[in-house]
C-alpha cells in the first residue's frame, strides 16, 4: 500500500503538469490513447498476478517447488506472447480509434506509442504474482516505486522536449498538425518507458531473490498449468476489461452527446465551437477522473493482502479466520476512503485550482462532476478488495458480471443524464455504477462465504468521516474570510479535518478495528 500510494503521487507528479501543459485539448488525446489501451491492457494483463500468485500459492503450501518454477515459466512465455499480440492489436487501431472518437489523427501518435505496455506489462504481471504467491510484496511494491518515477521523469522532460522541438514528432507522425497532439504523443511514450522499466527491475531481482529447492517432486503437465492459468486469469481479465470499458463509455457519449446536444458552458478562449466536446472530454478525463482515481489505486493493493489469506481460510474452513480478514480488508478500505472524499468533496475548488494553475477554464469546468464522483469512489474502494476476495472464494467470474452489470447502468446513464447535466451526468452515472457494483459485490460475498459482517465499525468511520468533513469546511471558511492563501486553507484544514477523523476513530475503536487506528 505505501508503494501503490508512492506510485500514484509520481502518476500524480507526472499528469498534473502534462495536464497543466497540454490542456484539454491535449488531454482529449492523450486520454484517448489510453481509453484505447487500457481494455486491451486489462484484459491481458490485469488477471496475471492473482492467476500467477494463486498457483504458486498452492504449490508452495504443498511444497512442490519445482512446480512453483514450472507455473512462472509456462506463464512468461504464454503470456508474452499475449501481450505482444495485444500490442500488435493496439498499433491496428490507432488511426480508425483516432478519426472515430476525435474526428481526427491526432491521437494516433499517442496511441500508437502506448501500445508496447501490454507487452512489457505482461512480463512484469508474471514476475509479480510469482512473489504475491510467496507473500514477498517488496518486488511488487519496488518495481510499482520505479514504474511510477521513470513515467514521471520520463515523460515530462519528454513532453517539455517536444513543446520546445516539435518538429521532431510531427516528422515521425505526419498525420498530426498540432503540437499538442505531437506532445501528448511524447508523454505517453513516457508510461511505456515506465512499463519497460518495470519488467527490466523485476528481471534483475531474479538475481537476488533465489527460489526455494526440494519438497515434492511432483509437476503439473504443462497443459494443466495453462489451462488453469486461463481459467483464473480470464474472468479477472474481463472483469477488468469491462471496468476500463467506461473510460471508453465516456469518450463516446461525452464528446457525442455534447457535440449534438451542447453543455450549456461558454466556450473557453483559445478553443473553437468545434473542439469544445473535445475539451470538455479532456478536462473530465484529464483533471476530475485523475483526482477521482487516487485513491482507489491505493485501497486496489489490499486485494492483493486479502487474495491470500481469504484463500487459505476458505480452504481451511476456518470462519472466524475469514471473517476476521473480511472485516480487515473492508474496514481499513473505509478508513481510507471515507476522509478523502469528504476532503476532496469540501476543498474542491481549492485542490483543483492548487493542482491545476494555468487551466482556469478546465478547473471551473470539473469542481462539481468531482465532487459527483466522491460517493462513487468511496463504493470503488469498497469493491477492490471485494473482488479478490470474491476470486479467493471460488467465485472468478462474479466480479465480471457485477462489472457488466454497473457498465450498462453507466453506459445507459450518460445517455439519458449528459443531454440535461452536461458533464456533470457522466460524474453522477459514474457513482450510480459504482454504488451498484459494492451492493452487488458485497452481498454475493456474505452469501458466498455465510460469514456476518458487524455492521457498527463502519458506522463509526461514516461517522467520523462526516466530522472530518465538516470540521474541514469550517477551518476553510475561517481561512477565507482571513484572505488565507490557497495553500493555507487546504493545509489548515487538512489538519484539522484530519486531526478530528483521528481523534473519532480512536475513541469510537471496537474490537473490529484494525489494529493500526487502535494503537493510534
């Protein structure tokens, strides 16, 4: 979890300022660059490490070491080949994606140049489940650190590099014109640089972390480790493959609904009528949906402490074992979760202008869908956890069908809510899908493993959510009328907010609270 969150403040340390470069034109493209890689990533790539770690988690139980070896080295060379199929598959759309959803080439630099990830990404999902499985988080959590901080460095002197020499890109692309697109292009050439620098981290600690000899002799055919890699990893896969088909949802009906329906905004200098869905998809995309996946990327790492240990209590049958981790997991997802929504909810305006200086115009535009978000990511957090715990209880292919169902409502939400709300509807359909996918999620699991879920520590953290929240506003209200700068109000309160939920969660504590708060 320190390595997801040190992660998502290098991605944070690497959009914020391309977005604060490139703008919403610029963002439009390079968002649609990964709104086009990131299904096909997912479905490659996203169900590796938990089909990888559950398979070496059996065999090293049983001691079968040798097979441990056997299921890392049938899944890099099954799945290599995946990933570079999925690239080959990205570079054939690049030009059709670019002129269908733009209505131009200007993206298809950006997402030509994205699509070595999935195979680079392959690699390092192999390698990381391999330690999952042995319970070593420190690669999975190292190569996370480095990826995030050769996207960042990389990418922005990149991107700078083209701003300052755009010549050099367009003659690589000839059919972009706008140097933004040209720039967008050399940004993403910074997360594929990330993701090679990735998979080349994971292979060098193959020097230094030396594997296990002895125990059982016995191997698995090569058949049966495919065979059962595919079935585990195929459902988490196309779960993941329908959670990224909202970004696409999105960049569909948002720029479609507003180029027929209009969004009731005034059109920024420097845009044409022309480019304004382009600009308004950009900023939803580039500003309200980066601040709105923080968090969730952090609580995503507790499935991977939760996949383990809910697998072992299932097999064992140990109830009170598998209640015991449920309630860690969820609990401490909330813990999480509940204080920054509440934060981001209230200082809004703030945080966006602090983050995003020179884009007046994108920040006035996404203050309230984020804040239409809040209560989505709040459920989104809850649901990580959720469906690998799902997958640890025999149930892989559930997690697809909750996703499929919250991606029709949010499909069939941005139809009906974007033509009257403008952006803002495609915020709000965003948490309705959310909201559905924790209910559905949760109440299978209870039914699932017939455990009871002590509903009172989580109405202690609601609680001391809201304080946080309220006690936040207040402190912002006293800044402002004091004419505090932008950086005082969000740090006071910060400080007080945060200073509330910790002192809250320590004296509403029950036996159900994970222990780190209790010791607090």
């Amino acid at each position: 979890m320190i390595s997801a969150a040190t992660a998502k403040l290098l991605g944070a340390a690497f959009k914020i300022p391309l977005t604060n470069i490139l703008g919403g034109i610029g963002m439009s493209y390079f968002s649609c660059a990964y709104s086009v890689f990131m299904p096909i990533y997912a479905l490659t790539v996203t169900g590796l490490s938990s089909a990888v770690a559950r398979m070496t988690a059996q065999s090293e139980a049983l001691g079968m070491y040798a097979n441990t070896a056997k299921v890392r080295r049938i899944a890099l060379m099954l799945f290599s080949g995946v990933g570079l199929v999925g690239s080959l598959l990205i570079i054939l759309l690049a030009k059709p994606c670019s002129l269908y959803f733009i209505g131009s080439c200007e993206a298809y630099g950006a997402v030509t140049m994205i699509a070595p990830s999935v195979f680079f990404g392959c690699i390092a999902a192999v390698e990381r489940g391999y330690y999952e499985g042995m319970s070593n988080m420190y690669p999975t959590a190292l190569s996370q650190a480095a990826e995030g901080g050769v996207k960042a460095v990389a990418g922005l002197m990149l991107c700078g590099y083209v701003i300052s020499n755009p010549n050099i890109f367009l003659r690589l692309f000839p059919d972009i014109t706008d140097i933004r697109g040209a720039a967008a292009t050399a940004g993403v050439l910074g997360v594929t640089l990330s993701t090679a620098g990735a998979a080349l981290f994971l292979g060098i600690t193959r020097l230094f972390v030396r594997p296990q000899r002895g125990g059982e002799i016995h191997q698995m055919s090569s058949g049966v480790i495919v065979r059962e890699l595919i079935a585990t990893a195929l459902p988490v896969g196309i779960g993941a493959l329908v959670t990224n088909l909202t970004a696409l949802v999105d960049m569909w009906t948002v720029i479609g609904c507003i180029s027929r329906f209009g969004c009731g905004i005034k059109v920024p200098e420097g845009v044409t009528a022309g480019e304004l869905p382009s600009f308004v998809y950009g900023s939803f995309a580039g500003i309200a949906l980066t601040v709105f996946g923080l968090v969730p990327s952090v609580t995503n790492m507790l499935g991977k402490g939760a996949l383990t240990c809910i697998t072992s209590a299932c097999g064992s049958g140990d109830l009170e074992a598998l209640r015991h981790g449920t309630m860690e997991a969820l609990l401490t997802a909330m813990i999480i979760a509940l204080p920054a929504a509440a934060g981001i909810f209230v200082l809004a305006p703030e945080l966006l202008s602090f983050l995003y200086p020179r884009q007046s115009d994108e920040v006035v535009l996404c203050i309230a869908p984020l804040r239409y978000l809040m209560v989505g990511m709040v459920c989104l957090c809850g649901s990580y956890p959720l469906f690998s715990m799902l997958q640890a209880a025999g149930k892989p292919s559930v997690p697809l069908k909750i996703m499929l169902a919250g991606t029709i409502v949010k499909f069939l939400g941005n139809l009906i809510l974007i033509p009257f709300m403008g952006v803002d509807g495609a915020a709000l359909s965003t948490t309705l899908c959310y909201v559905l996918i924790l209910y559905l999620s949760l109440r299978i699991y209870i039914t699932t493993v017939k455990i009871k879920i002590d509903i009172i520590p989580f109405v202690n953290v609601l609680y001391a959510g809201l304080m946080c929240g309220g006690s936040s506003y207040l402190t912002a209200c006293v800044a402002k009328h004091w004419e505090a700068s932008r950086f005082t109000v969000i740090g006071a309160s910060a400080v007080v907010g945060g200073t509330v939920y910790i002192v809250l969660l320590s004296t509403l504590s029950t036996d159900r609270t994970p222990a780190f708060i209790k010791n607090k």
